[in-house]
C-alpha cells in the first residue's frame, strides 16, 4: 500500500526523506561503529550518532538546500524556505549500546506553521527486516507497507496502557516509568515497571495500537516531531504535555501522543506530574 500524495504535494518530499532513510539503514547494521563518550548533558552519543548525523546532512543540503536542519548531534541550520527537516540520528543510543532492539532513526520535515509534513522512523532490528515507518500530512500513517492505525477507546473499567518517560533522572512521580496504567480517575499504578525504552520506539507503538499513550517529557523537538505526524496521522492526538498545540521546529514542551479518548485524562496526570518542570 503507498501513502496518497496527491492531495498535499508531498511526493517528493517523502521521496527524499526514504531514499535518506534506505542509505541510513546500511549505517545502522555496520557492527565497526560502536566507540561511544558521554556528553555533557550525561547522554551517550556513538560514532554510528555522528555518522547518521553527517548522511543526513549531507543528503539534505544536496536535495533541499534551502530547508533548515535541526538534528541531535549538530548545530542548527537556519534555511530560507521556512521549512525545517528535523532528525534524531539515534533515538535510544544507550539500548544499542546494551543490545535492546528498540532504537531508531527518525526524521521529519515541518513546515512553516510548525506542524510536520513527512516523516519516516526505521528501527532496522525488529522482525524478519526490520520495522519502518512512514506518515504524510493527510496520506495516513504506513508500518512496513501496511496501514496502521491507533487503539480504539478501552473499554469501561479497563486501565489504559501508557508509555512513561523511561528517565528517572528528572521525571517525577508515576510518568517516570517505562510503561503503566492509570484507571479512569487518572490515578497512578500500583507496580510499576522501569528501562529506558526510547520515545521514538513507544511513539510508534501508540501509532500501531499496542499503547494508548505515551509521555515525553523532555524539550527536543527531535524526539517528538515525527511521533506527532505519525500518530495523528494514524487517527491519534498529539499535543504538548499539558494538552497545546505546539510547533515541532523549535523547543517543545514535551509531547503527548494517544489514541486521542484518553488524551486528556492522560495530559492531566502528565501537567499535575511536570508543575514545575516546564
């Protein structure tokens, strides 16, 4: 099944953003880039990180020369167009370096409103030939040539599953786990099960239907603009952690991505949590 362009004119985008990601996926399964440091800011980068992070540029000032860049590892590039490809090289570096197969690639294109237009995640471990991604604004969301599409409202009396932050560096209270329920009233569980799944992966999994939510509550806009398409493109809500519209080009103020009838119960556990985060 492909993804219908013919209402947005985003063919060529898209086109762009998978031949990107057909090359990155040659660099993911290269097993000699593994030496690591961990930056200032405590997070692991890798020279498969930096190596993603030079293809991608590299490929985006010969293809869209105008657009800006904003990705992980680089400084901002500042483009005429308006538009801005934003790109996490490796989401979930620290589980590669332990050997989880829940780390991915993901890249964007926003546009000038701030909202994404393409987006495409890979995750080149899971299943028979790994786990792809693609959405385009008003085409839908694709999983591996399939159209996919979010859980559907839970029923009466049965918790929603969420996926937490997964950091229990700076994130308070019940959302600083991996995964965890809350019941209609919005309260917290009473086990709770801790890693550090990546954004990006649980995302998906709110695009696929396997989670109802998932909280983020960091700043970058690299690990939530293309979740955000990929969600709501698959009939999900995708907002700021306290329930806004926000642009994806820019600092964000965490996320929140569901199956859009448990969004607010969810952004109310999530902004009572994050007071006095943002």
């Amino acid at each position: 099944m492909d993804i219908n362009v013919s209402r947005n004119g985003l063919g060529d985008e898209l086109a762009v953003a998978s031949s990107i990601t057909d090359e990155v996926r040659d660099l993911m399964l290269r097993a000699d880039l593994t030496a690591a440091e961990v930056k200032p800011d405590g997070h692991l980068v890798t020279e498969l990180d930096r190596a993603i992070d030079a293809l991608v540029r590299r490929r985006l000032a010969e293809a869209r020369p105008y657009d800006g860049v904003m990705t992980e590892e680089s400084d901002p590039f500042e483009g005429r167009s308006g538009r801005t490809w934003v790109c996490d090289p490796l989401d979930g570096t620290r589980a590669r370096d332990l050997g989880v197969p829940v780390w991915n690639f993901a890249l964007a294109l926003v546009g000038p409103d701030g909202w994404p237009l393409v987006a495409t995640v890979l995750n080149p471990l899971l299943g028979r030939s790994g786990e792809r991604f693609a959405a385009v604004l008003g085409g839908g969301t694709l999983c591996n040539g399939k159209r996919v599409r979010v859980a559907p409202p839970a029923a009466l009396g049965v918790p929603i599953k969420v996926g937490g932050t997964g950091d229990g560096r700076d994130a308070p209270g019940s959302v600083r786990d991996t995964f965890f329920t809350l019941d209609a009233a919005g309260s917290p569980p009473a086990m709770r099960r801790r890693s550090g799944v990546p954004t990006v992966f649980k995302g998906c999994r709110v695009a696929t239907g396997q989670l109802d939510a998932a909280i983020y509550c960091g700043r970058h806009a690299w690990d939530a603009a293309a979740i955000a398409l990929l969600v709501t493109e698959a009939a999900g809500r995708a907002t700021s952690i306290d329930g806004n519209v926000q642009r994806y080009d820019r600092e964000v103020r965490g996320l929140v991505v569901s199956n859009g009838s448990c969004h607010d119960l969810v952004t109310a556990a999530a902004t009572a949590a994050y007071r006095d985060h943002f």
